[in-house]
C-alpha cells in the first residue's frame, strides 16, 4: 500500500492509541498537512473518524458588567441589608436593574409587602448569588460546562453559547497491522517548486496528489461592495470630463436648504426628515442680506415665499440632506465659473428604516453650468451618464423640487428591473440671481443603495450594512460592472 511521509508520521503517532481529538493532532502536525493525511487514509480504511458537535460557552457582555459591578440580586441585597426597603426607593437607587433583582429574589425567599422588600433570611439567595458568580469566573476562564450554563443560560448577555463540530480519529484494525519498517520515511517529492521542475528526472519519485480531496480554501481581501460601486460610479463621472467635489457632513440650514430657497416651513425641514444637531453655525451678514431678500419679496419676476425670514432658523445645525449643498457653495464661491462638477457622498434623512430605506445613504450628484446649458443638455448627459453604468430606457416624468425649474423624476431598466433612479431640473432664478450668476445650471441626483441591491441581488437594502462576514467573503468582485 503506497502512503506519504505524513501519512506514516500519523499512523505511527496513532498506533495504540484510542481516538485522538483533531484538535490535538494540530499541536502536534502541521494542520493542512494533517488534515490531508486524514482525508486519504479515510479513503484507504486506515482510520475511522466520528464527527460531534461540541458546545463551547464564554462569559457574555452583561455577564463581564455583573461581575465588576455586582449582580442585581447582590445590589438589591447590600441596600436591603443597609436599611432600604421601600420598592419606590429601590427604584430610584437601582432603575432598571430593580425588576431583575426581584425575579431573582422571589425565587430565593423574598416578597413586597404593602410596597416593601421583605427577605425571610438571606442564606439562601447568598447562596444562589455565590453559584452565579462562581459560574460567570468558569465562563470567563473558558471552563463553563452544560450544567453549569443551565444556571445562566436564562439571563439574556450572561454567557455566549457556540457550537462546533470536533473530529476525532483512531486507526482502524488495518491500520493497526501496518509493519513499522512500511511506516519508514521515504525521499519522495511531496511539493512541486520551479526548482524541482528545473531538475526532474525520472530517478526522482512525485507523491501522489489527488485534487478532489479538501483544502482549505483562502478567500482574498476585497473592498466592501458599496465602496467599489461608488469608484466605478466616480470613474464614470470623471471620465465625462466632471470635477469631483468633497463636502462636510455637518451643514447649516443656511446652505443645505435656504440657499437653494427652500422656504422655511417647506415640509423637508421638519424634525420628520432632517437630523438637527444642538448649536447653531456662524453665517456670512451679506449672504445673510441677499437670501432674506429672494425669500420674503422675491427677484424680478419672482415673488418669493411672501414670509418672515428667520436668521434663526438658518444658523441652526444638522447632517445635510443632499449634496447639493456642496454644489451650491462652489458655484456661488465661482461665480462667473462655467463648470462641470460631481459629488458622491454620504446623505441622512429621517426615514424608517425596513428593506428598501436608509437614514444615511450614498448619492451621486452631476451638475453642468454655462451659457450653453439648457433643458435638452440635461436630458442628453442623463441619457448619457445612466447609459454608462448601465441602466437602459431612460425615461422622464414632471416632478417638484423647491430649487429647480422644470424639475422631473427619472426612471429606467437597470439589470431587467424596473425602478425609479433619482431627480433632476434647472436651478431657479431664486437660486443663482441673489450671486450674479448669469448662466444656467442643470443638475440631477440619484442614491446608489438601490443599484447596488439590484447587482448584488438582495432584498434587503440594510444588507449592504451588515457587515456580515461570510456575505463580504464570498461576494463576487463588480470590477468592471459597467461594461
């Protein structure tokens, strides 16, 4: 029977021997090594091998909480014993903590009478508080065992509980008749290098190598999916000839919605879709001059919103709603600047979130200005930029945004599927008047969460968060996804 070097190393180990854990082969052999050797002598009947699975507990988050600061029950314990009894007292010194510390009283000699704790001798729940404790110490060593996790297993965070299948292996009767001088070391070539290939010659003896047999398998480092579909996204935008834009995460209502007149008691601006932070922000007095003006009367040809303006509200603090609030800052700062700029950046709304919304997701914004830039640009570089990543059959519908005019939705074919992709429209007057701003600029946005579930195929947008390990290691690599 022809064997490799590791095969005999571990039949000699093995040799009258019973079964021997996996686990304690590894200390011994090298482990890719060893579990090859099992898998072939497997085949040849040589060892039997019997799977079980194995519960291992280790000490929880709330089970490490209690042992530094002291169960419930042991609390509730040192303040009955220091004279505290009354339960609206207890509250006010425990909280939350009070109702655990109760159920685990009532288990141990203890009632409330007329809204007082009453202990009827305290050996006992003293000796349930030195089992649990004892118990937390052989969770957090690694030594719990099942009995002892019944007594935890109840309290939620107390203890981890993981299972995981351990192999055991011994020889078989054949493997034990085996003759040791069989069981000799041979020079036979176990591993191919440049070296041996450069070399060979038939004197020179190549182990066998079965390629359907195990092997661990090494997945590759990779960029999380939703940090690679925004570089493609990105590639596409520069490769249009656009200029990439960074911005803050915290803005003013100043910039995120004034500057774009979005009167102050438009419906975006409640608590129900902004995230506002405490503070206010400092703004610019002639900015400030310029945007109460359009707002309460308007510019030639507009009446504006025909409200009291409040700087107030303006300097208040919170997470932008959009990025356009970096494309609006650019423009007023570049005047009389025709330009072609992009941004792709995280956004927060206040929305509820379930398989299709986010708080805080990605969008893309393109935007164009010039002279030249009308309405029909628009619909061209839409068709254009939702043609490079993909997405087909564009087509369009009169929508309402504060800040644009025309505005419109946009909605396609991405990947077989329907859906609607983002806004876009013409800035106002409103908005570029106020700077001296005398072209147009066209603009559209879109999220790309919902692209991306489409090429991911997933149901759940919150998936692409999760953070789930084996998700992000056996995700398929989008380079090249829009091709």
């Amino acid at each position: 029977m022809e064997l490799t070097n590791g095969e005999k190393k571990l039949i000699r180990y093995l040799k009258g021997k019973g079964y021997v854990a996996a686990d304690d082969l590894f200390k011994v052999f090298e482990k890719n090594e060893v579990t090859s050797s099992i898998s072939w002598l497997r085949e040849k009947k040589i060892v039997n091998v019997i799977e079980k699975p194995v519960t291992y507990y280790s000490i929880g988050q709330e089970g490490e909480k209690v042992l530094s600061s002291g169960l419930p029950e042991e609390n509730i314990l040192r303040l009955y014993a220091s004279g505290k009894r009354s339960l609206k007292e207890l509250e006010g010194l425990m909280g939350d903590d009070l109702r655990y510390a109760l159920a685990q009283l009532f288990r141990n000699g203890g009632r409330v009478v007329d809204g007082m704790l009453v202990i009827d001798g305290d050996q006992k729940i003293k000796d349930h508080i030195s089992k649990t404790r004892n118990a937390l110490e052989m969770a957090k060593r690694g030594e719990l065992n099942e009995q002892e996790a019944l007594l935890l297993k109840p309290r939620k965070g107390f203890i981890n509980e993981k299972v995981r299948m351990e192999r055991s292996v011994k020889l078989t009767a054949l493997g034990e008749q085996i003759p040791d001088e069989e069981l000799e070391e041979s020079s036979g070539i176990s591993q191919i290098t440049p070296e041996i290939i450069e070399k060979f010659n038939d004197n020179m003896i190549l182990r066998p190598y079965d390629p359907t047999l195990y092997a661990p398998r090494y997945l590759p480092g990779k960029i999380h999916p939703l940090s690679e579909f925004i570089e493609e996204v990105r590639e596409v935008m520069l490769e249009m000839g656009f200029k990439e834009l960074k911005g803050q995460l915290v803005e003013t209502a100043f910039w995120n919605m004034d500057m774009l007149f979005i009167p102050q008691n438009h419906p975006a601006r409640d608590m129900q879709d902004t995230f506002y932070l405490n503070g206010t922000g400092e703004l610019d007095p002639s900015q400030v001059k310029r945007v109460k003006r359009v707002h309460e009367r308007g510019i030639s040809g507009s009446r504006g919103w025909q409200y009291k303006w409040s700087r107030e509200e303006a300097s208040r603090l919170l997470l932008r709603t959009h990025t356009t609030v970096n494309t609006i800052r650019y423009i007023v700062e570049h005047p009389t600047e025709e330009c072609k700029i992009f941004s792709v950046e995280k956004i927060f709304r206040r929305e509820n979130m379930d398989a299709s919304h986010l708080a805080e997701f990605a969008q893309v914004e393109g935007v164009i200005s010039g002279r030249g830039v009308t309405f029909g640009v628009l619909m061209d570089t839409l068709e254009t930029f939702y043609h490079r990543i993909g997405v087909k059959d564009i087509r369009v519908k009169p929508s309402y945004f504060p800040y644009t005019e025309p505005s419109l939705e946009v909605f396609g074919t991405f990947r077989g599927k329907d859906m609607e992709l983002g806004g876009a429209g013409m800035f106002r007057p409103e908005v570029l008047k106020p700077w001296g701003i005398k072209y147009n600029v066209a603009a559209w946005g879109l999220g790309l969460e919902r692209l991306l579930m489409t090429v991911l195929n997933l149901d759940d947008i919150r998936d692409i968060y999760r953070n789930d390990l084996s998700f992000l290691k056996e995700r398929r690599i989008l380079k090249n996804l829009f091709e």
